[in-house]
C-alpha cells in the first residue's frame, strides 16, 4: 500500500502542477506566437492525429521540442535527458528490461516506445487518465517515486539556464512569439510535446506492401505471418490490430478513442491471479480486483527492435513472447514470482494458446520484423541536433 499511496501522491502532484500551469500563464497564451501550419509527413492512408486545440502543431515548436527533448541539462545531475531513455535507434525505447533514472534508480516499467504516440489515446503502461503528451512530460521531470529526470523543487533552475542560453531564446521566440516569460514550463511541455507528436513510423517493409501496393516489398514466409496473426486461431489482431497495431488508439477518422487494458497471464502469484506488488497494472488506479495485472497493449511498429518485452521487460526476446502466448501464459517454476500463468483467472479470454510448426514460429516472426521502419530510425528529423550523442 505505501508504494502505490506514494504512486498515487506522485501522480496527484502532477496534475496539480499542469492545473496550475493552465491557470497560470493564461495571459500568456493569448500573446501572439506563430501559426504556420504544420505538413504531416504521412501518406494517404494514414489518417492524421488528433492535436490539441490549446496545442497547435508548428514546425517551430517541433524543432525546439527536438532540442529539449536530447537536452541533458534537464535532469539533476546534467548527464540524462528524454533520449537516454528514448533513443532513436531503437525506435525510442532503451533496450533494458526497466528504465535506469538520472539517479539511478530503477522505474518499475520498461521504456515504451514513441514511434506513433501521437495516435495513443492513453499513454504509458496503465493510467486510464494519462491522457495528454503535455501532461505527461512532467512526470519524468519532476516526478519522485521513482526519481527519472530529477527536477523536483528546480523549475526555476531549469528556467534560468533556458533563459541564459541564446540558442534557447532564439527557439522559445520563434516558436512561441516575443514575450518577458515565454520560456516557461507551459511552453516548454508544449514543445516537447509537439516533436513526440511528429515522430510518424508508417514506411516498413509491410507498410509498402500493405498499403502501397509493392507485392515484393516483404516474404512470402512474412505474408504467411500475417495471415496466421490475424487468425481467430492465434487472436493476435484482438489486441494488436489496426493501422497502430494497438488497441488503444485515436485519430480523425475515429469517431470515438478506443482505450482498452489487458491481463496476459505473465503472472499467477497466488493462484488468484496476484502480480507482483509493485506492478498490478491500472488495479492501482482503479483498486478493482478485477483489474490486477491489466496493461495497455502497445503498439508492434518496430517491434523488432525494442526488447525486451512486456510492462516489466521480463520477456527477453520475440521467440519468447509468441512462446508465452502459446502457452495461454507463462509459467514460472519456482522463486518468489512462482506461479501458472495460463490458469490466471483474471486473464484475457484472448490468451487461450495456441499450436505452431517450426514453419509457422518462423513465419510469425517474419511478419514482426516486417514492421520494422529503418527510415524512421534514421531520420535525421528525429535525431540529436546537438549531434554530441544522446
């Protein structure tokens, strides 16, 4: 119960700060700042994000986004920033099962990835009310339980260095307009904010073949995955369907956001469905025994690239999690994460198991790594602009 009143207090806090950050720097937002509009590097078929109204997409406000997004003086001890935990080639996730603060200490959950968070329509693992990218980015920066960016208690800090430093100035202006305050923490989350939004994955090798009509763009061994992962034999589409591969997702041509949670059987602790106590998923927003163990289902874009695997990274590789999914639920033998997670009774009617042959394992993964879009990971757009490494 302590870690999740602290979880609650930390994200209580949050809210209190972006409530008073909209109340506070009104006067602000009616000053003039630029207005260009914004060209989504998207093709057709793919719909646009939802933007803030409040939030307006800008080429300005993205291009100072970039900047804070890799600025390392945003962390307490200037040696960690957005990208130490995002990083590019990776499709914006960092490799290691959980995330690694400025501090060192340890956050509970494995980096998610950012390709596409513009179509989220919730975001991290599981808070149903995570809602907005610029609410969001205050939690790494001046959240403590756990300590990731470190900034609690030095917003002015942070203030002055911005305001110190010209290049800063020269961004804020552009991107915001003139002004005596316009490098604040309202700004500065806005502009973050608006880069996250600008990072699009949608030119994979399947893409070109789903949707831009290149037959030879991936394998027959892939087209055969597809077929076998948006089968009622493998359910995989359930929760991974869709032009995002999620099922939490929004855009234009949605008439409502989908937002959905989902226990997968990773854990069976005490034969009632317990998962480990630091990480039952929304059942610690929700304190709804029916809700332990329900994570949101990211999306598959690149998912090659980002292991580990699950809300804990505990799944090492992609041959692992289509063997948990197998299963029906992973089981562990012994220790203190003891349990059967096939026989989870709060898990997902969608995890029942499943058969495959050798071809087929083979095939699957083929499909999976077709989603991989080496354009996205290497577009300089989205790359460190200070070019001194992440």
């Amino acid at each position: 119960m302590i870690f999740k009143w602290k979880r609650w207090f930390v994200l209580s806090s949050v809210f209190a700060i972006a409530f008073s950050l909209s109340i506070g720097f009104n006067h602000i937002l009616s000053a003039p700042f630029p207005s260009n509009t914004y060209v989504w590097d998207i093709p057709a078929w793919m719909p646009k994000p939802i933007v803030p109204s409040d939030n307006p997409m800008t080429a300005e406000k993205v291009e100072l986004g970039r900047y804070l997004f890799y600025e390392k003086r945003l962390s307490v001890n200037s040696e960690f920033s957005c990208a130490s935990c995002h990083i590019q080639a990776l499709a914006f996730t960092d490799g290691k099962p959980v995330s690694v603060g400025a501090t060192g200490e340890k956050h509970p959950r494995n980096a998610m990835s950012l390709a596409n968070i513009a179509y989220n329509s919730v975001l991290t693992w599981a808070h149903p009310g995570m809602k907005k990218l610029e609410v969001q980015a205050l939690v790494p920066m001046f959240g403590e339980r756990p300590v990731e960016m470190g900034l609690a208690g030095k917003e002015q800090d942070i203030l002055k260095m911005l305001r110190e430093d010209a290049n800063y100035r020269k961004l804020f202006t552009a991107a915001f307009g003139r002004g005596d305050n316009n490098i604040n923490l309202h700004n500065l989350t806005k502009a973050i904010a608006s880069f996250e939004r600008s990072l699009i994955s949608v030119n994979s090798p399947y893409d070109k073949y789903r949707y831009g009509g290149d037959k030879n763009a991936i394998s027959a061994s892939a087209k055969r995955g597809e077929t076998l992962f948006n089968s009622e034999r493998l359910e995989c589409f359930h929760c991974h369907g869709g032009l995002n591969f999620s099922d939490s997702i929004k855009h234009e041509r949605l008439a409502f956001e989908e937002i959905a949670f989902h226990n997968t059987g990773l854990y069976n602790l005490d034969g009632k469905g317990a998962y480990p106590a630091n990480n039952t998923g929304i059942h610690e927003i929700t304190q709804k025994s029916a809700d332990m163990g329900k994570f949101k289902a990211p999306t598959l874009r690149n998912i090659a690239l980002t292991a580990p695997y699950m809300h804990d990274g505990s799944i090492a590789t992609l041959e692992e999690a289509i063997a948990h999914y197998a299963a029906g639920g992973r089981t562990i033998a012994s220790g203190t994460l003891a349990g059967v997670g096939s026989q989870n009774p709060l898990k997902s009617h969608f995890i029942s198991g499943f058969k495959l042959t050798s071809q087929e394992k083979q095939d699957l993964l083929d499909f999976l790594k077709s989603l991989t879009d080496e354009e996205f990971v290497k577009n300089p757009a989205f790359s460190n602009p200070n070019r001194t490494g992440n």
